[in-house]
C-alpha cells in the first residue's frame, strides 16, 4: 500500500468490514433489511451524513488556506474515503430497490462516484506541495532541474552500463503527447517498469544492487517533467471536471434532501 492510494485502500477494507456485518444482519433476519426498518435507516443516516461530509468538509478547507487544522492532503484523502463509504452505505440502505426518486437518487449517487474518481485521477496529475497546494510552472522548473543535477551526480559516478540504461529509459518517456502525459501514465508506467525490470536482469550483481537508486532518481525525473509538459493541459481539464462534477452534486443532494423530506412525511407524520 502507497502512501498515494492509502485512501483506497482503506475504504476498500472499510466496505468489506461493512460487507460482512451487512451479510451478518440478513442472515439473522432471514431477508434484506428495509429501508424504512431502523437498521435500513441507520445505513440511509449514516451514509448521508458521510457524503454531506464529503460534500462540504474538503470544500471548506479548500476555501480557507490559512486554516492550520490539517493539510489539504489529508482532507483530500478524508473526502475520497468518505465518498466511497458513504455511496455504499446508501447502497445498502436502498434494500436493493431503485423506484422513483429513490433510484434517481441512486443513479446519481453511482455518477457522482464514477465521476471522483475521474477527478481524482486528473487530480493527482496536477503537481502539488506535500501540503497539497498547487505548484506553479517556475518552481516545477526548478524542482527539475535540482533533479536532473542529482541524477547527472548520480550516474558520473556509475558504471557504463548503468548509464546506458538511463539513457535508453528515458528516450523511451520522450515521445508521449500532453494528453497520454495524463490519461496513458499510467499504461507508459507500467511499460517502464517493465523495460527496467527486463534491463535490470541483464546487470551483474553489483550495477544490481546500485541500479535500485537510480530508478528512484530517474522516477523522480519522469514525474516532474511529466507534470511540466501537461501542466496546462491538466489545470484545463480539472476547471471542466469541477464545472460538471459540483452542478451533478448539487442535483444529487437535492434529489437527497427531498427524499428524506418525503421519507419523513410518509413514514412518520402520516402515522
């Protein structure tokens, strides 16, 4: 588990825990829970207020930049785990039943979660501070050039055949477009590793052992300089991104709000 898919992961473990408890209430019922049962409820009230979290929480903090409660990063990640646990909790609320504005409510909900994760994959391709704020193009700049000059201290030191490698690896990074520089990194990642992998086999045991540092150093390379070449690109496509994904969370809450309203009248008042 990466430090940048932590996230992820952790809402995946947190679905399965999820998942399990879910299976052990059916099991003990003899049938999926209703929604309008206390424990349908329960899932319907807690999944709510995880995407109205997911909704405001990440914002706020966005809008105040001087606020010293947490790095944006952390929030970001809180907002992904919310926006996955959330959906799914409402999933499971809805007992499987997708009629009228409970299904539009759903339909939107499943949306807004394809769309996550669409943002969060344009997202990281935009260069940010450890804090999570993004980097202009002069200091993306400078943060290449200290790299390449680690990189050329690096390899003066080193044998003939590992510079050879460095060479060949990184001619194979220079001919990709601005926009396979984000939708194909990961596609040309996976093809980089593999060519090292492949390269790396090829060395005796000592170029071996060092060649771990300078796939670090040449990683750190291609990412900055990836993030430069598509930096305008990925501010473009995140400007769009937010003018679809905010209008389809404000119809989702909307569509929320008056099926609880409604829920309420007819499952409460009316008795």
């Amino acid at each position: 588990m990466t430090s940048k898919d932590r996230e992820l992961w952790i809402a995946f473990l947190a679905i399965v825990l999820i998942t399990l408890g879910y299976l052990l209430v059916v099991m003990a019922l003899g049938s999926v829970p209703a929604a309008s049962e206390f424990f349908g409820h329960t899932l319907g009230i807690v999944g709510f207020l995880l995407m109205l979290c997911t909704e405001t929480l990440y914002s706020l903090r966005k809008r105040s930049r001087s606020a010293k409660w947490g790095r944006m990063s952390s929030w970001l990640q809180f907002h992904i785990f919310t926006g996955l646990v959330g959906p799914y909790l409402v999933l499971l609320h809805s007992a499987w039943k997708f009629n009228g504005l409970a299904g539009v409510v759903m339909l939107l909900t499943v949306i807004i979660v394809l769309s996550g994760f669409m943002g969060r994959y344009i997202y990281t391709a935009v260069p940010r501070s450890a804090d999570g704020i993004e980097l202009e193009a002069g200091e993306l700049e400078r943060q290449v050039q200290e790299a390449d000059a680690k990189l050329q201290s690096y390899l003066s030191a080193s044998p003939q055949a590992l510079q050879s490698l460095s060479e060949r690896l990184a001619a194979a990074d220079r001919s990709a477009s601005e926009a396979s520089l984000i939708f194909g990194r990961g596609f040309q990642e996976w093809g980089l590793r593999w060519a090292w992998w492949k390269a790396r086999r090829k060395l005796d045991t000592t170029a071996r052992r060092q060649a771990g540092q300078l796939e670090k150093l040449l990683s750190r390379q291609r990412s900055l300089k990836r993030q430069l070449a598509s930096l305008a690109m990925t501010r473009r496509l995140m400007g769009l991104w937010h003018s679809i994904h905010i209008p389809i969370g404000m119809a989702l809450f909307t569509a929320a709000f008056i099926h609880i309203l409604a829920a309420l009248y007819y499952a409460t008042l009316l008795h």
